[in-house]
C-alpha cells in the first residue's frame, strides 16, 4: 500500500515542475465517522511525505459503516464540495479499487485550476489490515460476503494537495 501512495504522490511531485499551488481546500472527514491523525501514526500511510513545499497532508483513520471503496467515493464528493471549481481526474490519474490480502486501496483525484499552474488534490483510502479481513473471506466469496467483510472495517485515508503541471497526462 505504501507503494501505491508513495506513487501517487511521486505521480503529482513530477506534475508539479516548480508550479505554486492554488488556493485548495482540504476536506473535512470527521462527518463520515473518520478521526484526523498524524501521518506518521498509521499503519500504511506511515512514512508518506510530500516532496514539494507547497504540499498539504493530511491523514485520518476510521471504520466507515459501507466500506472503504463507498468511504473512497464520499472523499471525492467531500473534496469537489470543497473545491467547486475542480475537475475529477481519477481516471487519468490514480489505479482501479485493488482488494487482496496484501493490499486493499482506492485512489480518488481532482484537478483544482489548470494544469500548468492548477493543482491536483488525491485521496488514497486504504484498510488498515487487509490480511486481515481479506483473510476472513472465503476462496470463492459472492459479492455480498465482499461487501459485508469490508462494511465497518478499519481504514486509513491520506488526503494531499500538491502543484500540478502539462506532464500530469491526457487529462
């Protein structure tokens, strides 16, 4: 998990080629039964650092009721609410929703202002012990038992606001 982060936030580092970063608003995720905490204080997160002086972190943790792939969506919806001017970029930008037992991740994308001198806001929406709860479910599970093992599991989100540039992609 770590890796898939660490990616994301290399993928927006390269992006930004000395852009200055707009004004952008981190969302609030209390409302979704999320805590803020330090980063350095997760499990996956943990070790994640921004590379630009412009960047924002931010990191909270929480078992949301419906799951971290619904938890993944309410970010999104919270960080557009917050930006209203943003564009989503999940597509061009992050991986598709991953659950195994190593790895259990989202990754959400908007793209604040332009690409030469907007910025691009992430969220990575991780389970907290994937082996864990993916080791609970059965070799052949249906999609119900997926969604009832992942409902009310420990998660950790980051949410990070770093310059973005033309070398972002096909955005």
């Amino acid at each position: 998990m770590r890796g898939l982060a660490a990616a994301v936030l290399a993928a927006a580092a390269l992006a930004a080629c000395g852009a200055s970063t707009p004004d952008t608003e981190l969302p609030d995720l209390s409302g979704l039964g999320l805590a803020s905490t330090p980063c350095e204080d997760t499990e996956q997160m943990a070790g994640i650092v921004a590379d630009q002086p412009d960047a924002v972190l931010a990191c909270w943790t929480g078992a949301p009721e419906d799951g971290f792939v619904d938890a993944a969506d309410a970010v999104l919806d919270l960080v557009l609410a917050a930006n209203p001017d943003a564009e989503d970029v999940t597509g061009a930008l992050c991986w598709d929703d991953t659950v195994t037992d190593a790895e259990a991740s989202a990754c959400r994308a908007v793209l604040v202002g332009d690409l030469e001198d907007g910025s691009i806001v992430s969220a990575v929406v991780a389970l907290a012990d994937p082996a864990g709860v993916v080791g609970g479910i059965s070799d052949e599970p249906t999609e119900d038992e997926v969604a009832e093992a992942l409902a009310g599991a420990d998660v950790e989100v980051l949410v990070f606001s770093e310059p973005a540039a033309a070398e972002t992609g096909d955005l």
